[in-house]
C-alpha cells in the first residue's frame, strides 16, 4: 500500500513539473521587434501582454502610437514612427518603385478572415479582395475593437496583399499592416503579440503592383 502510495506521489510531482516547465516555456518565447534598424527582445507576461519594461521608452511609444509591420518571411515585428517610414521600407524591403494597389478583378477571391478572440475562436468575419471599413462600429459591422486574431489567404499569383488595422476610425491613429505573398498565407492567432489586441477601429484590405 505504501509503494502504491508512493508511486501515485511521484506521478503527481512528474506531471506538476512538467506543466511548470511547459508554461515557463510559453511565458517566456521570445518575440523579436526591429526599430530604427536594432533588434529587440520581449515577450508576453502572465497576461498575455507585450513586457513594454523590457523594452526602452522610444520602442514602447513606438508599439503604442507607432506604425508596426509583419511580412510574411520573417517572424520579426517592425516598428516605425511614421507612415512615410513604412511606406519607404516596403518599397526597398519588396523591391517596388512605388506602393500602389491594383484594382484589377481577381477570379479567386483573396479571404481576410477577421476573429473576436484568439487562436480564430469566437465571432468571425470574413471580407473579400479590395476592401476598405471606415468605421467598424457602424452596421452592418459591429466589430469596433473586437478583432484578437485572424487569417488572409493570398491566392494571387504576382501581387502582394496588405491589410492594415488602424487603430481610430477613418484610416488614423496607429496602426498594425501585414503583407501576404503572392499565393501564401498568414495567420495572426493573437493580436496581443504585435499589441493591437481589441484596438481595431478601422480597415483596409488590397493589393500592390
């Protein structure tokens, strides 16, 4: 009865170790932001939100009033004070002699699937191609500071698409832009890791040529 006893003890403390481990290990992923050309370093606390400690006062006003990148190829957030700042690196990062959206129509639509919670759980959204939402509080949307996750699926063969989240209505305030390649997919499953997490209050949706 004792060894009984005993090996039931020490399945408890193995399984209570490695749950510890396994949440260290998911509080502690690091997350790579790159602002005026220097990486940094952060992660997400035991509220799931971006450590701003961790980082200097110019990067942590740059994630709240700033202008914040994701491309598809990297696994890193850029940030930028401006919107001529990001428009001028995604024109030298893509190659392009300007930004312009092509209007042309696509017989595959490109999906931008929007989420209320995240890891795509909740209410959803979907919107198709060239889109643009001045007001997400407005009918027939709802979805004023609500969107926590989402996905865009890219099915053109030679564009680029992008979606920006802005953070006010009327295309202002901060914002947070994902770029999809030509014939791939994006996937935010929480917007708490680029924190523009329940901060969407308008958006766009289209391509580049």
């Amino acid at each position: 009865m004792k060894n009984v006893f005993f090996l039931a003890t020490m399945i408890l403390i193995f399984f209570s170790c490695n749950k510890e481990d396994l949440t260290s290990e998911i509080q502690t992923e690091e997350i790579s932001i790159i602002y005026n050309e220097t990486e940094y370093k952060t992660s997400l606390d035991e509220h799931d939100q971006l450590q701003l400690s961790e980082l200097n006062e110019n990067v942590q006003n740059a994630i709240i009033n700033g202008h914040s990148l994701e491309l598809a190829n990297t696994n890193a957030i850029y940030l930028f004070d401006s919107k001529v700042e990001k428009s001028n690196f995604i024109k030298q990062h893509l190659g392009l002699t300007d930004v312009k959206v092509d209007n042309s129509k696509v017989p595959t639509p490109t999906r931008v699937v929007l989420f209320t919670h995240k890891n795509f759980g909740g209410g959803k959204r979907v919107e198709k191609n060239d889109f643009s939402i001045k007001n997400l509080k407005k009918a027939p949307y709802h979805y004023d500071n609500v969107i926590s996750s989402s996905k865009v699926r890219n099915k053109k063969s030679s564009f680029y698409y992008v979606v920006i989240f802005y953070e006010h209505k009327n295309y202002l305030g901060s914002s947070h832009t994902i770029i999809v390649y030509p014939n791939s997919n994006n996937k935010l499953s929480d917007f708490k890791t680029v924190g523009f997490d329940n901060k969407t209050s308008s958006i766009k949706g289209f391509f580049l040529r």
